[in-house]
C-alpha cells in the first residue's frame, strides 16, 4: 500500500441527473434516441501542496440496476404491465464519452456498455505512468483541472438508446456511477 | 497511567497511519429512464362504406366479391392478434344485419328480416402463420371462397351472439394471431411493421376480400355459426320456405388489434 499522492480529486457533474428516454413512436423504436452531451463531467485533481510527481487518476464508469431482485443483466422495472416480450437488458445503451483531445480509452466513438451490472468501464486507466496535462494524447492523468486544461479534463458523455421492436412496455431504470479515484 | 499512555500513543498512531493511506475518491451518479411505451397500429385502407347491391338474377346466384376492399397494415412494439368482428345495432336483433328500409309490403309468409351477420364471408391474402394453438375448423379466413354450390363456413365472419363484441375463442377465426398467451407463432405474433418486414405477404399486411351470396331463394348459403360448422342460413335457422325481406340492410366490421395478452 502506497501513502496518498494527490491533494485533492473531485468531479463536477454539468447537466441533468436524471435523463429520460421516452419511446412514444415507432421511429423512436426503429431509429433509437441520443441524447447528446447529456452529462458533462469536470475533472479537478490538484497536487499543488505536496508536489507529489506521482499523483495520478483514473476515471471509470459503472452501471447499477438498483435492485437485488433484478438479474444482474436487466434494467431495473419500475412499470410494467405487459406479459408479452423480454425485459431490456443493459446491453441496449451506447455511451460515447470524449473531449476535444480526444483522451478517454474508447476513442470518442459509441460503444455498447457491458452486459453485466458493475462490470468497470475504464475511461482513464491506471497504467502506473503519468501523462501530465497539456500532452493532449490518449489517457491524460496527471493534475490537472478544466480552467487550466479544458479539453483534457472536460468529459462529455453522450448516451443512445435503440430498443428495437419486441421488448416488454414498462418504464425502466438504470443508474450510472462516475468514479474519480486517486491511483496509489 | 503508564498503560493508558502506550494506549493513546497506539491509537494516535493508526489514526495517523489510516489519514496517510486513505485513497481520495469521488463520484456523481446519472439516473436513466427509460419508457418504453407500447405502440399497435393499424392503418386501414378502405371505403367508408362497402355497397353490395343485387338488381341482377346472376348476382343472387353468384354472389359479390369486393376483392381487396380493404388493406390492413400493422406496425407494433408488441406482440399481438388481430381480428375481425361482425357488428350491427341490433334493431332487428343481436347477431342480425341492421333493416333500414323494407321494399313493398316486405314479401310473403316465409319472408325474414332477420340476416344473420355471418352471411358476410371475408378472404385475407396472407395465411395466419402465427396460430397454431388454434382448435376450431378454420384458423384464419385464408381458405379460398367455396363454391357456391358447396356451401362452407371457412370465410363466414366471426360474430359475438350477445353482440357485445366479445373476442373469438381459440375455436373461431383470428386474421393474425389467435386466442391466448403461449406464445409467438402459437397464439401471437411477434411486434414488427410492415414498414420494415418488406414483402407484402408477411405477417403485417392483409388484403381483405368480402364476399354476399343470397342465392335464390335468397337464403344465404354462407353464413355459418363462429365454429365454422353450424349451418345459420335462412333455411337453417328459421324453417323452410324462408327467405330474405327485400330491403336495404347495414352492418359493420369491427378489426381488433391488441397485445398478445
């Protein structure tokens, strides 16, 4: 076990904290929404009174369902009163998440979250280097904030649902926990 | 006391030791709703209003054929059944045409008023391909019309005695779909849109053709009880030497869609 490194991490959360996803249309169905930019996050790590060269972050997301009595592989029900078609499974949403250097791990392109409740989704991994701010490449983890480095320490999470036709009527939830953490 | 101070020293030193180890972490959370609300469509193409006249000895004998009359297009989120009911105000009765207006004195002795609704026959172009939990003679009303020469209830509409519009059992004809919940391709089919599934034979489009044969006497040889069995022409029901009032006579044909449930 390593002492701590940075002074302070925090993230900033821009934008609703509860997004809906209504499908009222059958273009909706075929066709999806996205909702674009519909969560920024604002990265703060701050090492400024230790100095510690070491200092690094990762950032990674996780889904929950909310609920034990869910499977593990399903949105949360909140309504439902059809019995004809599968509940939708996690699996249905793409996230896309970027910024203008282009730093997270996924390349700034939508991509299928995993199949599986709490399975991580690294965005910023812990790759025992430090890429300081303002190098503007992939994986950028050094101290850094969005006043100072905007395009590297600003997230922009874009979220896209196609539910496709078949699936049982309902209203469904998921929740998505962003996880700033300090690499020891 | 000298114990008591080894203690604190300890203690002071672990707190010291778990300050100087603790990960700094934080985290915001985004809630996703979903709704997924669901969607049965059904475009119908067709007349207002479908006129079957007969002025002519051959049509009494031949009847008329409304081919492609109407065009049924399904779009659902869901699974689901469609059907067809027979329905009329009921002012000559339940499960019998509507009279408008008798011709003359309305005919002789053995001259009725009272038509049953199953004397409409329906055809639909695409077979039902999702019934195969149905038990009665005719799943669907894909047979082709019979001759009139060998009468048959395999197109007669699905009529409610009571007239209340209850839906037809697992005995009776279902144009897509059929009665119960066991499932896609037994009972439902599955949601889709004929706007996607292409061909105009798959499961979401269905020409309807309608077809009267009065035959002469005009008894209308066709009309058959829901289980597609039990003969209701005019003979059947009222005796011999029966046969319809001349006059002008209305019903209409409810489709149904709903969720496979």
């Amino acid at each position: 076990m390593s002492a701590q490194q940075c002074d302070l991490v925090s993230i900033g959360l821009v934008g609703q904290s509860n997004i809906d996803f209504t499908y009222d249309t059958f273009s909706k169905y075929l066709g999806g929404i996205t909702q674009n930019g519909a969560t920024k996050l604002r990265v703060t790590v701050d090492n400024s009174i230790n100095s510690n060269p070491d200092c690094r972050w990762n950032l990674v997301i996780y889904v929950e369902n909310g609920s034990g009595a869910t499977p593990n592989t399903d949105w949360e029900t909140l309504y439902s009163q059809s019995v004809s078609g599968p509940t939708p499974t996690i699996d249905l949403v793409q996230l896309r998440v970027g910024n203008r250097c282009n730093t997270p791990l996924q390349g700034n392109q939508f991509f299928t979250i995993p199949p599986v409740v709490s399975t991580p989704i690294v965005v910023i991994s812990n790759t025992g280097i430090t890429i300081p701010a303002g190098s503007c490449v992939t994986n950028v983890n050094g101290p850094g904030n969005p006043t100072t480095h905007y395009d590297e320490y600003t997230f922009d999470i874009d979220y896209r649902i196609v539910p496709g036709i078949g699936l049982k009527s309902g209203i469904y939830q998921l929740r998505f926990k962003y996880v700033l953490t300090e690499v020891l | 006391m000298r114990t008591t101070r080894l203690l604190t020293v300890a203690g002071l030193a672990m707190l010291t030791s778990t300050a100087a180890f603790a990960q700094l972490k934080d985290e915001k959370d985004v809630t996703i709703t979903m709704d997924l609300q669901p969607i049965l469509q059904l475009n119908m193409s067709t007349p207002n209003q479908i006129d079957f006249t007969f002025d002519d000895i051959n049509e009494y004998y031949g009847g008329i054929t409304k081919y492609g009359a109407t065009i049924l297009k399904v779009s659902s989120t869901v699974n689901w059944d469609l059907y067809a009911i027979a329905r009329s105000n009921g002012n000559v009765g339940a499960g019998f045409w509507d009279q408008q207006i008798r011709y003359g004195t309305g005919g002789s002795g053995g001259a009725t008023n009272r038509l049953p609704l199953s004397l409409l026959e329906l055809r639909q172009t695409t077979v039902n391909a999702n019934a195969t939990a149905a038990t009665g003679a005719f799943a669907d009303y894909s047979t082709a019309f019979p001759a009139v020469a060998s009468p048959a209830g395999s197109n007669s509409i699905y009529v409610d005695p009571a007239n209340v519009g209850t839906p037809p059992s697992a005995a009776n004809k279902y144009i897509a779909g059929h009665a119960g919940t066991t499932a896609t391709g037994a009972d439902g089919v599955a949601g889709g849109s004929y706007l996607t599934a292409g061909a105009l034979t798959s499961d979401y489009y269905y020409s309807i053709d309608y077809r009267i044969v009065p035959g002469l006497p005009s008894i209308f040889p066709m009309a058959f009880a829901a289980d597609g069995t039990t003969a209701e022409d005019l003979v059947s029901a009222n005796g011999a030497g029966s046969y319809a009032q001349p006059g002008v006579y209305t019903m209409y044909v409810q489709y149904m869609i709903l969720e496979d449930q």
